[in-house]
C-alpha cells in the first residue's frame, strides 16, 4: 500500500544548513530593516538577531502550512487468515499480519500515545523518512462464538431460562509501536527546526525492560552547538510494550410471543486485568529518560447490555 499527499504540518522559514556555519554570529544583534514597518514581537525593535535576516522570510517568524498534503508512506504485509464457519453452534477465526510501515510522520492523530517523535530539520526530510509509529510487525487475533448445546431445541420453563446461551472470546496478541528519542534542548538556533541527541551506533534498546529502565541512555550524548543530533527518527529495534488482551462475552437469548426475543449479554474486556505499559519517556536529558510513568490500557470493564427485538 503506497500513500500520497498525506497530511503533515510543514516549516518554511527555517535557515538554511550552511548559516549555522556562522556559530555565534548567528546571535549578534544587527539594525533591524523592519523597525517601524512591524509594529509586534521581536521584529518592532531597532536591533534584531542576525539569524532572523538570514531566514528564507525574514520579515515573519515562523511561517507554518498546517497539515498540508506534501507527506507519504510504505506499508508492506503478509496477510493470513484461518476460518471455521458455523458448524454445531461453533465458529472459530484467527488472523495474522507480519508487516512493515514507513513514514515521515503520522500527521493529525487522536488516539492512544505512541512513541514520542519529531521533526528535526525541514531542510532534510529524507533523514526524516523512518518506521512509522503506527508500525506494528506482528498483529494476531484470535475470536470464536460457540453456541452452547444444552437444552436447544427443547421447550418449556427450564429450556427458557437454562437454554440459549452462547459465549465468545476475542484474543489480541499485537506487536508495540518504534520508539523516537527527542532533546529536551535545542541548541541548533536553526530558527524553526528542531534537534535529537548523538547516537553512538549501539542500541539503545535493554535487553529486558522494566518500568524503570525501558532505553539506555548511555548511547545517546548531546550534540554540538548550531548542530543537528544523527539519532534517527525511530529506531525500528526499540518498542513499547505488548499487547495481550482476552476479552470475553455471555450472551442469552430468550425467544417468547413467537416474534419476541429478549438478548441478556455480559461482556467483560480485558478479563484477565494485565496490564500493557505506555511508552516511556523518551527526552533525552529529561530526569525520567527510559522510565514508564503510565498504563497504556484500560483495566478489567464489566458491562452488562438487555435488548428486546421485535
């Protein structure tokens, strides 16, 4: 599956690369061209910094397309699925997808938190383009309904109320999302882009994580003034954690008046109450680096549902 035009927030006004060659000139006040002309902000003062001249539009500061369509995206998968149809009140479905998506970001998104990522220099963004956050190479799920068998067919008080009942079960085993280290600083003064740590080339992933300890930050070192950090956007190798979830379903149908029939359901959600950790957190220089602070799933939920059809 290949995506065009996907949507993406876009800076312009960043400087180019070859400026921050200039270091600390970059920061010396100079004569403002627009003193008088903008009447707001840093740009109404007599003296400026010499880095806003030297922007692609000096006379703003940032200058943001918001979720234009200019991104894309790769996803490859190996798709399987076993079925068994209805046969004796028993039906049974698993399917598995290996797969791998790419990206340059996920855009606008409302969901549950991934991996923490970041935009480092627009002027690059082939150095952006990276294992999506939304990636995950494995993705199993199991379900099954099975109508159970006793008293069906049989009528009466005890077939009412001891017949009908069916149960189902849905099992998700998914692979966690790549993690991206960002900086809690950002020393570029590049005017609009931002900035991750130096990585030394080992994985920053542990071997096996703990709460306390989910990435190694001893790989990761911060980068030299008016410089970009070489971290990439994700690392592919470093996931958050799995997910392992069972839910569970009673259902009883009560047939009465010939067209009448009463449905009862019980359905529990995650019944087995494990827990699935959040991603850590993953700003270098930030006290809790590498730490899980939260739970990324919801506990046990019982809920009860009574619908009559007619």
């Amino acid at each position: 599956n290949r995506g065009y035009g996907l949507f993406e927030n876009r800076q312009w006004n960043q400087l180019p690369d070859s400026a921050l060659a200039q270091g600390d000139a970059l920061r010396q006040l100079v004569a403002n061209p627009f003193f008088g002309k903008i009447a707001v902000g840093a740009l109404a003062q007599r003296t400026v910094a010499r880095a806003q001249l030297l922007r692609p539009y000096p006379q703003f500061d940032a200058v943001t397309a918001m979720n234009t369509s200019w991104a894309n995206s790769n996803f490859h998968a190996l798709q399987s699925k076993f079925e068994k149809r209805y046969v004796s009140g028993l039906t049974l479905m698993a399917s598995y997808t290996w797969s791998k998506m790419m990206d340059y970001g996920i855009g606008p998104f409302a969901g549950e938190t991934l991996g923490a990522t970041s935009f480092q220099n627009w002027n690059n963004l082939a150095a952006e383009f990276g294992t999506s956050n939304l990636d995950q190479t494995h993705r199993f799920i199991f379900n099954s309904v099975y109508e159970l068998p006793f008293f069906k067919g049989q009528k009466g008080v005890t077939s009412k109320v001891l017949g009908g009942w069916q149960v189902g079960g849905i099992w998700s085993a998914f692979s966690g999302g790549p993690l991206g280290v960002t900086s809690t600083v950002n020393n570029t003064f590049s005017q609009g882009g931002g900035q991750r740590p130096n990585w030394n080339g080992q994985t920053p992933c542990v071997a096996n994580p703990v709460p306390t300890r989910w990435l190694d930050s001893t790989v990761f070192s911060n980068p030299a003034t008016y410089a970009f950090g070489n971290a990439p956007r994700t690392f592919n190798g470093c996931r958050s954690d799995i997910t392992n979830q069972v839910d569970f379903t009673f259902t009883k149908n009560t047939r009465f008046l010939e067209r009448m029939n009463l449905q009862f359901r019980a359905e529990f959600f995650n019944i087995a109450n494990s827990a699935r950790f959040a991603p850590p957190n993953q700003a270098f220089g930030n006290p809790q680096f590498g730490t899980v602070t939260a739970q990324g799933n919801l506990p046990r939920i019982i809920q009860f549902g009574l619908k009559l059809s007619y």
